[in-house]
C-alpha cells in the first residue's frame, strides 16, 4: 500500500498580513508550522500503514525552507519525505497548486492519497478534490473515520452536517480528513533524531515533467481582485409554526421579495 | 542559565516539554482528584520513548545518561509531579537490572522497558524498615532450583501498575546487612499479589500500593547479582536516582515559580500589578535565584554520574537534599505570593506545594541524606589525616 500525504507548511498565527498591492498572503517574518489538518492525515496514514502495511510519503510544494515541515513529519514516523521545489512553481493558486502535486505524485505513485480537509491560511478546501479531478479518481471529502482498507477498496465515514455517512471508494482514492479523525502523535526521540539525518527527495519541474504554462502564477486562473471579510447581516427572519403554515408564509415572502 | 546542552539534549527536553503542556497539564487536576493512574500519559511517554533514554542501544534504548533523564524528569516534573513519579520511579526499579543484572535479566526485561511495554517498580521499604533498611523482614529462601518469597514491602511506587519488581529480601538473616539480596519478580508470579493502595496527600496520580509475597516461588536465575549483594545493589540504585528526585525538585519549583510570576503580573491591588510591590518581587528573586541555584547542582552532579565517577553517594545526596528542601519552600511561596487564589484548587501551585513534600520524604529522607553526606565528610577527614 502506497500512501501520499500532502502537506502544507502555513504561517503560525491568525492574523494573516495581506500584501494590498498583490492581494496575496505576506509569509515573510512568520514562524511557519504544518497546517494542523495536514497532521491529522499524516495521523492517518500512519494508523493505515500500521493496520494495513506499506509505505507513507508526505509530499509538500514549497520553497526550500518547507523542508522543516517534511522532517518533522518524519519525526512523527513517516517512511520518506519529498519536496517539489522549483522557481517556476511560485505563485501558484488552488489550480497550479494541485496540478503541481498531482504531478508529483504521478510521479511517486499512490494508492491512498490523504490531505488535510484545508489549509488555515487560504480556507479554499481546494487542492486535495482538485488533485483527485487532475487524476480522474474518486475522492472523498471531510473523511471522520477510516472504517476498512482493503487491497482494492477503502470503507470510510464522511462528515456532514446531519450526522455522517458511509462511503466505500475503489482505489486508488483521496480523502481529505477533518480534525475528528484522530489525535495526530507526538513525535518520539527516535524519530526527531532520524529526522535531523533524513535525506529529503528533492524534486523540480523539470523532474516531474510538468508542462511550464501550467505552474506558478502563470498556470493559475485565478485573479485576486481583493480580500475582505464578508459584512454580517442582520436581515433575516425566522419563521415559527407548523410546517404547512411556513411553507405558505415563505411562499408569500418570496413573491414579495419578486425571488419568484 | 545556559547551561551548554547538546542539541539532542535539547531535543529532549523540547520533547518532554510539549509532552508536559499538551498531556499532562490538561489533566492533572483530574489526575489528582481522582488518584487514576495516568494510563495515557504513560503511552504518550512510551510513543515518545522517553522510557529508553538511559537504557543501552544494544537493549532498544538511547543509550543516554543521568543528565538526559534528569531534564526529562524536571520537565515532567514541571507539569505534574504524580506523573513524574511513575516515570522515575521506573527508572529507580530498572537500576538494580541495569547496574547488577546478568545478560540474559537485561535481554529479557530491558527491551520491553525501553519501550514502554512493561513498567517497573522497586521495592525495598517495608513496615519496619524505612530509613533504616537493616529492619528488612521479608524473606527469599533457596528451595532447589527457585527462592521462595515470603514478607510484605509497603508504599511501593508503581505498585500494581508496573509488571516487573526488584525487591530486596534476606537470604541469610545471620550475615546482617550482607544478607540482603535483590530479586526480579514479575506480576501473574503466584503467591505474589498486591495490598492496599494508598490515599496520600499528594502525587496521587501516581500509584502506591503494598507487595504481599505468600511463599511466591521465583526461578533461581531471578536473583539479581549475588546472594548477600542486596544492600549493595539497593544503595548504588539509589545513588544513581536521587538526581532524578532532586531534578523534580526543580521541575516542580519551576512550575510554582511561572505560576506565581503569571498571576502576580494579572493581581491588582492598590491599583498595581501585585508584581510591581517590592515584597512579592523579593520573593520571586529568591525562588528564581534558589531554583537556579539547585539546577546548577543537580546538572552537575548528572554530569559526575555521567563521568562514571565510582562514588557519587555524597554529590548525589547533596543534589536530592537541596534541590527538594528548596522546592518545598518554592512552592510554599508560590501560593503565599497568590494568596487566597493560590490556596484553591482553581490554580495548580496548592497541587504543587502538596506533591513537593514527598520529594522530602522518599528515596531516603532527608535527614538520611544529610547522614550520608556527614558520613562521606569524616570519611574524607581520615583520609587527609
């Protein structure tokens, strides 16, 4: 069993600066640490590998400097540890972003592909669906609990607002996971020590065979107009009583409202 | 203080740290209300193999030395001292295998004690005996090829937790004190069982328990070193732990000291930050200035245990003595300078000052400490004659 977890190394604090002129995320003089929903799929991972056997790779895109996040992944147990790293990759949205490790991981190959349901920087919950879409495989999103892994077929408990439902995926997969799923381990001496020697694969676009036009800010679609913080409102009414009497009073409002 | 670590000793103390603030710090009060064993917290320390760091590589450990345990233990310590017992008090039941044990007790135990698997106790108190081991009752009797065990050993750290024990027990009462000898028993042996567990004042996350041995019959080859070495073994297990309880010492003394400084900046009275009168920040002074004092010492005399230096008795009893006395005053302090707030089981420093007492009182009393080192000091006094 091959298991890819792909993990994001993000900037340690809430506020998150805004550069105004370029509308992207400043990460300059941030400590940086893993995206918390990443750990809970190296968790994972790891908890597969020991049910199930195999091997665990976790694959970050990043500057040179993400390789702290690798080790301490391997100070977690992690088999091996793969960096994509390259000028060309800068920039990036959701889209590159997730063109550039799915090449990534073409590239490593996978059975299990596990990301965290999001990163507490950009929020978008982007890149792990859209990584599954460059491949062609099923995904499954918002994973709570890994019931079964089997040789071919994986079992697994996805969140939804109302309780959780059962899904079971041919393989390959990817999940992307939320905090319910485990407890993420500490790491052990053992492994911190042989993190500080862990050789880091290292890959660039040229490696990957990645096509140029679509990587870093030149492959990205996506163009930031401006950030803001959405404006509460106020304007809502609540609507009591038995179920006929809110549909006929919804009905009302609507036609009111000219919706219909 | 810097106090020139190497980079894997600050790993593992880093290590331990967030081991402390992330397990241990959110359940302690629960952990002592209740008196449950910290069952989670051990794993948590097994994952982490904290539990190998003074056990050989050859044996699954790290193949570390006192002074990595002992900054393990104060992290600990700092958090929880209950917690920090258990995890010490298994290293103080691994020093008679470990310093006296034959190849084939260290292949067959250390391994699973490096690993967290199997927890250790050790046992050499007893009713009659506490300071003055010579009143040790229980007996070992060779019957063929097994020693058959008979005599009770009361408040043992770990007891009924742990699954391996090293006790001391008279083999030829006629020798004296050269008729002790030390055994290894593992729990499930019959005739072996456990009496009742104490409700103690503080540590009581961790578990103190009576060892009841009705004619347990052990195989011979679970004598540790020879017969009549009992004591011998005892006394240079004990040498080699006490840094360990002078490093809790320090741990719990730190915890009270941060706890003290945190409040003492958010009080206000008289319209200041009770931290801003000269009375509480002289108190704060001293507790810093006797916490690093009592640091100092211990780490120094983890790094002569370290050396290999042969006779450590009278260093190692100087670290435990003063480095507990001082923790005792510390952590008295730390809920004087809280006052009212820091007398409630709202705030940790009443844990604190209740779990530092014991640091006093085990491992050899205080007093006892003093009369080893008195003891070394007319020792060295001949010799210069």
């Amino acid at each position: 069993m091959k298991i890819v977890v792909c993990v994001k190394q993000v900037p340690d604090t809430a506020e998150v600066r805004i550069n105004p002129e370029t509308n992207t995320l400043v990460r300059d003089g941030v400590p940086s640490i893993i995206n918390p929903y990443d750990l809970h799929a190296v968790e994972a991972a790891l908890q597969i590998r020991e049910a199930a056997g195999g091997e665990v790779t976790t694959l970050t895109m990043g500057p040179p400097q993400a390789e702290n996040a690798l080790r301490e992944t391997v100070s977690m147990g992690v088999d091996r540890a793969v960096l994509l790293t390259d000028r060309l990759f800068a920039g990036s949205d959701t889209w590159a972003t997730a063109y550039t490790l799915y090449k990534g991981i073409e590239h490593l190959g996978a059975d299990i592909i596990l990301c965290g349901k999001q990163a507490i920087d950009g929020d978008t919950a982007q890149v792990g669906p859209e990584i599954a879409e460059f491949f062609g495989m099923p995904h499954i999103a918002y994973v709570r609990k890994i019931v079964e892994v089997g040789n071919d077929r994986i079992v697994v408990q996805r969140l939804m607002d109302d309780g959780f439902d059962v899904v079971e995926s041919s393989l390959p997969v990817l999940l992307t996971v939320v905090r319910e799923i485990n407890v993420p381990r500490l790491p052990s001496l053992k492994g911190k020590m042989a993190a500080k020697k862990a050789g880091i694969l290292k890959l660039s676009a040229a490696d990957l065979k990645a096509e140029e036009e679509n990587l870093g800010l030149k492959g990205s679609p996506t163009q930031v107009k401006n950030i803001f913080a959405p404006e509460a409102k106020a304007n809502r009414k609540v609507l009591s009583g038995s179920m006929e009497d809110n549909v006929a009073q919804l009905v009302n409002e609507l036609v009111e409202m000219k919706c219909i | 203080m810097d106090y020139f670590l190497t980079e894997e000793q600050v790993m593992i103390r880093d290590l331990a740290r967030q081991i402390a603030e992330e397990k241990i710090v959110p359940v302690r009060a629960e952990l002592d209300e209740t008196g449950e064993f910290p069952w989670d917290v051990m794993k948590t320390l097994a994952q982490s193999d904290l539990f190998g760091l003074f056990i050989p590589e050859e044996y699954g450990g790290l193949g570390k030395g006192c002074l990595e345990l002992t900054i393990a233990v104060e992290e600990l310590s700092r958090a929880c001292l209950g917690v920090s017992t258990t995890f010490a008090a298994n290293a103080l039941g691994t020093y008679p295998i470990l310093l006296f044990g034959s190849d084939e007790q260290k292949k067959k135990f250390l391994p699973d004690i490096a690993a967290g698997k199997r927890l250790v106790a050790f046992g050499l108190t007893e009713a009659n005996a506490g300071s003055d081991a010579g009143g040790t009752q229980t007996t070992a009797r060779l019957d063929g090829n097994e020693y058959v065990i008979n005599g009770t050993k009361q408040w043992i750290t770990n007891g009924g937790a742990a699954e391996v024990y090293t006790i001391i027990a008279i083999t030829d009462r006629s020798k004296g004190p050269r008729g002790a000898s030390a055994f290894v028993i593992e729990k499930g042996t019959p005739g072996f069982t456990f009496g009742k567990k104490e409700n103690k004042m503080g540590i009581r996350a961790s578990a103190t328990t009576e060892l009841i041995f009705d004619n347990c019959r052990i195989p011979k080859e679970n004598l540790i070193g020879k017969e009549g070495m009992g004591f011998v073994v005892a006394m240079k297990t004990l040498d080699n732990s006490r840094t360990g309880v002078g490093s809790q010492g320090v741990g719990v003394a730190q915890g009270a000291l941060d706890e003290a400084v945190k409040f003492a900046r958010q009080r206000v009275q008289f319209g200041h930050p009770v931290i801003t009168f000269q009375a509480v920040q002289h108190m704060l002074a001293d507790m810093a200035t006797s916490i690093e004092a009592a640091r100092a010492l211990v780490y120094a005399v983890s790094r002569l245990v370290d050396s290999g230096s042969k006779d450590i008795s009278k260093e190692s009893a100087m670290a435990k003595v003063f480095a507990t006395d001082m923790a005792m005053r510390v952590t008295t302090d730390a809920v004087q300078v809280m006052g009212g707030s820091g007398y409630m089981k709202e705030y940790p420093v009443e844990k604190m000052m209740r779990d530092a007492k014991i640091l006093q009182i085990y491992e050899g009393t205080n007093q006892i400490q003093r009369n080893v080192i008195g003891q070394a000091l007319i020792k060295e006094a001949a010799r210069l004659k």
